[in-house]
C-alpha cells in the first residue's frame, strides 16, 4: 500500500512537472493579444489562431521551418550514411587500432562547441560554407557521428553472428553482407541513431547562430532565440513558433518512445 | 569475436577501411584539426578585422592575462556553481524518475514518453518558455504565487542569484529525464531475486532501496554524472536566450564568454585561450570519471 501510494505519487509529480511549462506556452498560443498582454494573466485562452497566423506570415516561420527541414535531414541522411558502415567495420571486422578510433569518437561527443567555433567557421569561410545551408550540415554530421556509431555499434554487436558468418563463408564480402544481412536486421538500431541525430540537428542553436546569419536562411532554434517585436516582446507569435518548432519532437517521442530510451541507455549503459 | 577465421578479417583489411574512413576525415577535418586549430591560434595576437597588427606569436601570454582576468574568473565561478548545482538536482530528479518508469503499470509506455519531452524540446523553446513564464507582468509564476495581487508580481529574471537559480531551474527541467534513462538503463540489470531474497529476510523499501539499488546503481549514476557535467560545462542557449550573461555577470558562463570575446569583440586569440581551458578542463574531468567508471565503456568496445 505504501508503495502504491509512493508509486502514484511519483507519476503524477513528475509528469505534472514534465508538461505542465510547456502547456502555458500552449495556452498562451491560443490567446489573442488582449489576453496574452492582460495583468494578472488569464488562464484559459478564447481559442484564437491569431498567433499562429502572424507567426507563420509576419515572423517567418516558413522559412525558418523550411531551413530546418532540409538541414535536419541532410544531416540525419548524411551522418547515417557515414556511421553504418564505420559503426559496422568497427563492431564486426578487424580494424587496427579499433579502440583508439572508439576513445576518440567518445572524446569528440564531449567537445565543447566552443573548442571548435571560431576554427570551424574560418575552415567554413575558406570553403565557402557560410551562409549556406550545407556549410551547416558538415559541422553537424560531424558532431553527431559519435553518437550514432556508438550506438549503431552496440546494435550491431548484439545482432546473432551466425547469419553474416553463413553469409561470409558463402563468399560475401564485408559490404555485401553489411547490405544484405546486417542491415535488415538492425533496422530498429538505425532507426534509433536517425532519431537522434534528427532531434539533435533540429535543436542545434550555437552552429547555427554563427554559420547562418541571414534571417532568410536561419533555423528554428535561431529564428526563436532571436525573435523580437518592434517595441514589445511578442510572447503570443513566440509561443505560437515554438509550439511549430516542438510538435514534430512531441510527436516522434510519442511515437518513439521505445526505441528513444534503448537507444540512449545502450549508447551508454550497456555501451 | 564474430566466429570469422583470421584469414577472412585479414582479408577484410581494405574494405574495413573503406568503412571507416569518410567517419574518420569528417571527424578529423570538422573536430580535431578544429581543436588543433584553437590551440594555434591562442598562442598569437589576433584581432579579426585589423589585419595591419598582423597576428605576432605571443606564446602563452594570452593564457596568463586569462589567469588575471576577473571576468574569465567570475565566468569561472558562475560555471562551476551551474555545474555542480544542475548536476547534483539533475541527478537527485533523475533517480526519482527513472524509479518511477521502471516500475510496471499500466500506460508506462506513455508515462516515460511524457517525461521525454522536456529532453525532446529545443533548448532555446525551453529557454524561452522558462523567460516567459518568470516574465515581470505576465509569467506564471507570479499568476501562481500573487494571483490578482498585481503589487506584489516581482520581477525575477531582474534578480542576479534569482535569475542564476532559474537558469539552474531551467537546465535541471530539461534535462533530468535524460540522466533518468540512463539509471534506468542501470535499474534494468539488477536481477529481481536480490529483491526478493532481501525481501525473505524483512528488508523492508527503504532498506532494499539502499543497500542494493543505490550501491549496484553506482556505475549508471557515474555515468550520468559524467554525461550531465560535460554537458552542463557547454550550457549556452539559456543563457543566450534568457540572460545574456545578466543581470550585471550573474549568469556570465564561460562559453558565453568565449562566445563574447571571439564573435563579438573578435579577440581571436584570447577568445580561442579561453576554448582552449574550457576544453581541457572538460578533458580532464572526463579522465577522472572515466577512470572511476572504471574504463568500463571502452571494454565493453571489444568486440
């Protein structure tokens, strides 16, 4: 009974606690400006898409939710596409010196950002990557790499041996097997990295504040962190732009969840 | 090892590398040599945008009038007071939850997903979310705590520790769920018979809790605290969005020091100084976890 009673209580404390912030920016996303700007604030909103509205035509919320979208999938593709087969090559095959690459994958998941800001946009400016989407993309794959090789490796580390040997002894070399086997497979493990780094390039802010500095080019994150009015700050558009920025991310963890926290705690924990 | 006879990853030499290759040259172009690259350029005079200085190589002077510099150590200050304080709330909030999902009942699938979002939530939504709802005039926390009595609505970003705290709040809101999964990760391995053994012989909740949870959960927490510290150390968005460094140095961390110096003032060289210690102090401390986690983590890397 004790222990019930515990149990209920953590529940709804911590899921209280959760969304309840989040749910007066939704409130107040439905206000109309009267009652965004009435002191006391009111509660209930009269349920008025004004907000959404100016924030999508006046704030540039297209655009913003534009640059997002294809930086956040340039990245998840390109940093899939690069950290399967390393993440293969260094769970199943032997790589010389396969530790060190691992220890310094680990390393490079905790640079501060600011270790690499300033040599990062000059290596950026040389190539012509700022103010270009792309040049946005490089930084983040590489910034994501780890993370997805660590946990691709641990997926595939767990996959039954058996099936690739079969398929090696029958005369497949390593990329074939990884295609046609492994793969397949480990379908949930890729799926878990692609949400990850998705999530994460599309809450990147520090990069993105710096490469991209044209508001027509800028992502949500920035184009959040630099909302402004003309004399006053205008909470009810930003409460409308984050709740745009937010919803695909409440979605997919909603959607997700399963495969969100065995990725994370298999990144980690069971490494 | 896979089973593969040694003839077979001989064989696989060259195409292992192919695999491994375009991972390493990302990560080399876009995060080592960037390292490498900061460490270069402290160790010079540099102004951006005044190219008639030219950029003399001053050796470590920049790390010395970093030593002297009382806004590098009052960004110090506020950094070490963010990451100690954030990480130890994050990791008291964090073992409640992951407490509370690992439990069976009905609709946990959902309850976990709610917990998520914080962690799922942009930064800088969050850190605006929090601005608002500690705004002077039409935050929450006032409506919560004064109601209609509008004469008593207080200004709290406006407070220097107020504003430290709430940042504090912040980071701790966003991000305990993700310390949590980690423990959670860590409850999953502990067998149920300890439990029920402990259970035979009286233990009551309290005493299981603490003499078999707590001291197996050791490793998971170490590891949370590693990953909360790290990531505690790098905090910027909150305070870019909600403080910008205020009020007066309250909430001045280094990155958004480093962030003033290189991007706003293009004290090139200096501002690369101060990357260069943020980054070997998250070096250093991520040695001694490592080291107290046991290298655990890199064992477990061996095929």
């Amino acid at each position: 009974m004790n222990r019930r009673f515990l149990l209920s209580l953590g529940i709804l404390t911590t899921v209280g606690l959760s969304l309840l912030p989040f749910f007066w920016f939704l409130l107040s996303s439905f206000k109309s400006q009267a009652e965004v700007e009435a002191v006391p604030p009111t509660w209930w909103p009269s349920g008025s898409l004004g907000f959404y509205r100016s924030a999508l035509f006046d704030h540039r919320l297209f655009d913003y939710v534009g640059n997002s979208i294809v930086v956040a999938g340039s990245t998840t593709v390109l940093a899939l596409l690069i950290a399967i087969p390393a993440a293969y090559a260094l769970a199943r095959l032997a790589v010389p010196g396969k530790q060190g690459i691992l220890a310094v994958l680990l390393c490079v998941s905790m640079f501060p950002q600011m270790a690499i800001a300033g040599p990062v946009w000059r290596l950026l400016d040389a190539i012509g990557g700022l103010n270009h989407r792309w040049g946005l993309v490089l930084p983040y794959v590489a910034l994501t790499l780890p993370l997805a090789i660590w946990i691709l490796a641990s997926f595939f580390k767990e996959l039954p041996p058996e099936l690739e040997d079969a398929a090696r002894v029958d005369g497949c070399g390593p990329w074939t097997t990884l295609l046609r086997i492994t793969l397949p497979l480990a379908a949930p493990g890729i799926f878990t990295a692609a949400i990850l780094v998705l999530i994460y390039a599309w809450n990147e802010f520090f990069f993105a504040l710096l490469i991209l500095t044209q508001p027509e080019q800028q992502t949500l994150p920035v184009g959040i962190a630099l909302f402004q009015g003309e004399f006053t700050m205008p909470w009810g558009e930003l409460a409308a732009a984050s709740v745009v920025a937010t919803l695909p991310l409440i979605l997919v963890v909603l959607l997700c969840q399963r495969w969100i926290v065995s990725g994370l705690s298999a990144g980690a924990v069971k490494g | 090892m896979t089973g593969s006879s040694r003839l077979t990853r001989h064989r696989d030499g060259p195409a292992a590398w192919m695999m491994v290759a375009p991972a390493l040259f990302v990560t080399l172009v876009f995060a080592l040599y960037p390292v490498l690259d900061s460490l270069w350029l402290s160790l010079h005079h540099i102004f951006v945008g005044v190219p008639t200085l030219g950029r003399p190589f001053i050796g470590l002077d920049n790390y010395l009038a970093l030593l002297l510099d009382p806004a590098a150590h009052q960004a110090l200050f506020v950094t070490f007071a963010f990451v100690v304080l954030s990480t130890l709330l994050e990791l008291a909030c964090g073992l409640v939850i992951a407490l509370v999902i690992h439990e069976h009942f009905r609709g946990r699938g959902l309850v976990r997903a709610a917990i998520l979002i914080p962690w799922a939530i942009p930064t800088v939504v969050a850190s605006q979310l929090w601005r608002y709802i500690f705004n002077d005039q039409y935050g929450f926390a006032n409506l919560l705590l004064f109601g209609d009595r509008i004469t008593q609505y207080v200004p709290w970003l406006a407070y220097p520790t107020v504003a430290f705290g709430i940042i504090v709040l912040a980071d701790v809101w966003k991000t305990s769920s993700f310390a949590a999964l980690l423990m959670l990760a860590g409850l999953q391995v502990i067998p149920d018979d300890l439990y029920d053994a402990a259970k035979v012989d009286g233990a009551n909740l309290w005493q299981r809790f603490r003499h078999i949870t707590l001291p197996l959960l050791k490793p998971a927490m170490l590891l949370a605290l590693l990953f909360r510290t790290m990531d505690a150390f790098r905090v910027f968005d909150l305070v870019f969005v909600m403080t910008q460094g205020g009020p007066g140095d309250a909430t001045q961390v280094l990155q958004f020091y480093g962030y003033q110096t290189l991007f706003t003032e293009g004290r090139l060289g200096y501002g690369s100084a101060v990357s260069v210690t943020v980054f070997l102090m998250i070096l250093s401390l991520s040695l001694v976890y490592l080291r107290a986690i046991g290298s655990s983590l890199l064992e477990r890397g061996r095929a």
